[in-house]
C-alpha cells in the first residue's frame, strides 16, 4: 500500500477524528484540520501537519492552505448540525450559520484546496442521509447538505478531465459529540470507528456514492419513493 497525502476537515472530534486515527495508524500523511487547538496540539504527533481554522473564514482558509502542499486525498468532512425549533418564527441567524459552515465553507475550500489534489487524487464529501427525506426541524441542515450533494454530483462530473474522484457519503446516524446533542431516538446509531472504516472502504473502492447503514438508508429510500402523503404521515408520526 503506498503512503497518501490525506486532508481531513473535522479532524479534530468524532467521525473526522476516527478518519484520522485510522489512516495515521496505516502510515499515511496526515494533515489534520479543526479550530480546537487543544485538541489539534494533542494530534501533532501522529499528524503529518495540524491547520487551524475556522472554514467560515475564507483568509483563515487562504492561509492554511498556503502551508499545504499536494495531496492525494482531500476529505470534506467538517460540519455543524442547529435544529429549527420554532418554524413560525423562522431563526435566519441559524439558517445562514448552519448553510455559512457546511455549504458556503466548500466553495472556499475548493478554491484553496482542490487545485491541490493530484491527478488520479480523490475528493470525498462527508454529507448525511437525512437528505434522502425531508425531516422535521431540519430545514437548515437538510438544506445545506442537499446543497452539498448537487455540488459533490455536479463536480464529479466536471472533474473527470482532470481525473479527480468524487465520492459522496450518505452516513445515518454515528454517535459523535455532534448527535449526543439529539433529544430523539437515533435508529441503527453506529460508533465513529465503525463509520469510519465504512468511509474508508468507500473511498479505497474510489465509490462515486456510499451510504450506510444500510438497514437505515434503505429503508429511508424505500420511503421516498412512496407517495409524499405517505411519507409526510409517516415522518409526522416518527417525530412525536
Ligand atoms: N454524527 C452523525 O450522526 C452524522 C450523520 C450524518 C452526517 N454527519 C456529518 O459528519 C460530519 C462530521 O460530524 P461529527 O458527527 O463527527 O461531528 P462533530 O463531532 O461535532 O465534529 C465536527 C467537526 O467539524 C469541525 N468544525 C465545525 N465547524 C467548523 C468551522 N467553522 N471551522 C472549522 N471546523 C469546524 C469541528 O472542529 P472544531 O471543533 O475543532 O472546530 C469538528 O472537528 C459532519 O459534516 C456531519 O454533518 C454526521
């Protein structure tokens, strides 16, 4: 197995974190990506290079990247996930907070990040099966991971004549730091470690689409195709 140039965004807790303790721990470089610099201090031993940055930042993004040199794989894994409570009185702060991290952040990560990826390299976009359905309480965060599916789509195809992979991950639910906030039932809840091998099985196939698990994933693309009235009826009725 040869040694990658890995760059993992969201390195620094849950899925990103298991990403980055299962690939140091096969040899690979390494270049670890968070805010928390705590946390990124306590990798830098098994870390081909720590960036601290706050992706919302587009200056803080240029400067990191300066640092950085080529790589083979570039993992777009970072988010944050804020529930709408009150959709009446609708929290645009929220919204733009929640589609500023996971969506607008990609554009400037791209900008700075993708010209750095090989030929034959791969980008992988870490987005969420809860974009298979609408959900309650999740119009923010549905909207700004749909937002990252049709890029992750469009991109693959226009990165063919540079080639570049996409891959583009529909994970269900992983128990992270991220989830231990949710005050409702997580069906078919994975660890961070055992969402992390699946990606990384993913990304080794170079899969242009993964989801898992797929107990969950299935059963949530069988509903969809279902008449939405059906489905509408079936999510109000999982939600209370
Ligand atoms: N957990 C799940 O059930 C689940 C399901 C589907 C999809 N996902 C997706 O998987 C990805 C990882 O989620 P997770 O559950 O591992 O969450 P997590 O434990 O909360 O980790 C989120 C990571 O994103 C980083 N991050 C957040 N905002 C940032 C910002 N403004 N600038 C730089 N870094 C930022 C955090 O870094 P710092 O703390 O260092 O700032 C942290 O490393 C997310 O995109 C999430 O939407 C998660």
């Amino acid at each position: 197995m040869s040694t990658k140039s890995i760059l993992i965004t969201g390195a620094t807790s849950g899925l990103g974190l298991s990403l980055f303790d299962d690939y140091a721990a096969q040899g690979h470089q390494v270049i670890a990506c968070g805010r928390n610099q705590q946390q990124l201090a306590a990798m830098q031993s098994k870390a081909s290079q720590v960036c601290q940055f706050d992706m919302t930042d587009k200056l803080q993004i240029e400067g990191a990247a300066a640092n950085v040199e080529s790589l083979d794989i570039l993992i777009l894994n970072a988010g944050n996930c804020r529930y709408i409570d009150d959709a009446k009185n609708f929290d645009g702060e929220l919204f733009a907070d929640v589609i500023q991290t996971n969506l607008i952040s990609l554009g400037w990560l791209l900008h700075y990040f993708l010209p750095k990826v090989k030929k034959g390299g791969q980008v992988v976009f870490v987005s969420s099966s809860a974009t298979l359905l609408p959900f309650t309480r999740s119009e923010a965060y549905g909207a700004s991971k749909a937002g990252m599916d049709y890029l992750a789509n469009s991109l693959r195809l226009d990165l063919v004549k540079e080639k570049i992979d996409v891959t583009l991950i529909h994970p269900g639910f992983i128990k992270t730091p991220l989830t231990d906030k949710n005050d409702f039932p997580m069906p078919f809840l994975l660890t961070s470690e055992e969402a992390s091998q699946r990606l990384i099985q993913a990304i080794e196939q170079r899969k242009r689409y993964a989801h898992f698990p797929k107990r969950l994933t299935l059963l949530l693309k069988f509903i969809s195709f279902l008449p939405s009235f059906v489905w509408q009826k079936l999510i109000l009725k999982g939600s209370h």
